[in-house]
C-alpha cells in the first residue's frame, strides 16, 4: 500500500503548483477539491443528500449544485455550512481513501485545504506537509488568480488556520515565497525524502 502524504497550506500559498511539481515526478495526486467538485456535478453523489436538506433552489437546472448561491449562503449562515460540510466531508474522505488506497506507487499526495481544520484526514495520513509564504504573498496571487477581492480573501483566511499554526502541526514546511525554479528545486529534494519514507515503512 502507498505511503499517504498530506499536502496543505492557506488560500493561495502555492498548493495547486506544489502538486503538479510533484506529479511532474510521477507521483498520484489526489486533489479533494477536484473530488468535491465531481461530488456536486450532475448525478453526483453527493446531490442528492443536498437537494434533501437544502430544497430544490440549491440545485441549477442541470442538475448540479449551485455554487455562487451555496457559496454565498455558507458565507452567511455559519449552521448551514456545517450542515453542507456534514454531507460532503464523509464522501470526499471515502473517495479520497479509495484513490489513495488503489495505488500502487511508493507514495501518494494528497491535497488537501483543510487537514488540520478536520478530523478525517491527520490519523490516516502518514506524513504531513505544508506550503508557506508571507500572508501578503498570498494574498497577491490568490487575488490575482481568482479575481477575488482582497476583502473575500481576507475573511477566507480568517477562517482557516494561521501560518503559525500550520507548521506548528505540518511535519515539512515549503516555502514558496521564492521563484518557481527555487520551489522546483525544494520539491525535488522532499521527492527524494518521500520515496526513502515510503520505503522504510514497507
Ligand atoms: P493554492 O492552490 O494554494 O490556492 P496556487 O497553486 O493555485 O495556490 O497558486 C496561486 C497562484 O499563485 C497561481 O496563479 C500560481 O500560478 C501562482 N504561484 C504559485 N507559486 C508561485 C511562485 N513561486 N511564483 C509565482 N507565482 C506562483
């Protein structure tokens, strides 16, 4: 079985990048944004239990979730997003599991957002790395990249855990306030520390 690495970092902070340097190498990237978004795609599995617990006006007329009229609920409504968290977060961490566990590379990265904002993930995952820049840097290119305001960005950040706290938890740190080539460079070095991890633990 892989040995399972989890990726995270604050909005911004380089996390989409890191992950395609590392399958540039050849490792299996499982992204759990990517399987929340198929989770809430027409016939996903996830519509159903949403259409049951937030009426018919959350689902658009293909049949998929609605996602400005969700996103700016949650924004609001603190008890709603926990309820639409209830329903995603089982599902993306069975699915998350399914992938990582079916294969067999020496190690598997998984992307995920929140690690250590939710319970799932820190007991499965062998080992944990996060991305980290200045909050200004990430601001800038999370504003930049989505065309977010600074405000939207602000409060988004506010919700997650701080810098601090995250290589506080993570057991690696990237530092992706450099360039691409300097980051490049980092995720070389931590492929090689992950195929010896990966090895040990067989
Ligand atoms: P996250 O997935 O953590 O939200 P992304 O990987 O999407 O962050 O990066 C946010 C934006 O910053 C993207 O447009 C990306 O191309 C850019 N970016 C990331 N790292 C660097 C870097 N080292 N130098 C320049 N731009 C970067």
């Amino acid at each position: 079985m892989s040995y399972r690495v989890g990726l995270t970092g604050g909005i911004g902070s380089g996390k989409s990048t890191v992950a395609t340097l590392f399958a540039e190498l050849g490792v299996p990237v499982v992204d759990t944004d990517a399987i929340s978004h198929q989770l809430t795609q027409p016939r996903g599995a996830a519509i159903p239990a949403i259409r049951a617990a937030f009426g018919d006006d959350f689902i658009d007329a293909t049949g998929a979730l609605d996602r400005e009229k969700m996103r700016q609920l949650v924004f609001s409504d603190f008890a709603a997003k926990q309820r639409l968290e209830k329903i995603l977060h089982p599902l993306i961490f069975t699915q998350a599991r399914f992938l990582a566990e079916s294969s067999a590379a020496p190690y598997v990265m998984l992307v995920i957002p929140l690690l250590f904002e939710t319970q799932e993930y820190r007991h499965w995952l062998h080992h944990t790395v996060t991305v980290d820049c200045a909050e200004e840097t990430q601001l800038a290119r999370a504003t930049r990249r989505n065309g977010l305001s600074e405000q939207t960005v602000l409060a988004i950040m506010a919700q997650q855990l701080s810098r601090t706290q995250r290589l506080q938890f993570a057991d690696d740190a990237i530092n992706n306030d450099g360039t691409l080539t300097e980051l490049r460079l980092q995720i070389a070095q931590l492929h090689q520390r992950y195929l010896e991890l990966a090895t040990r633990s067989n």
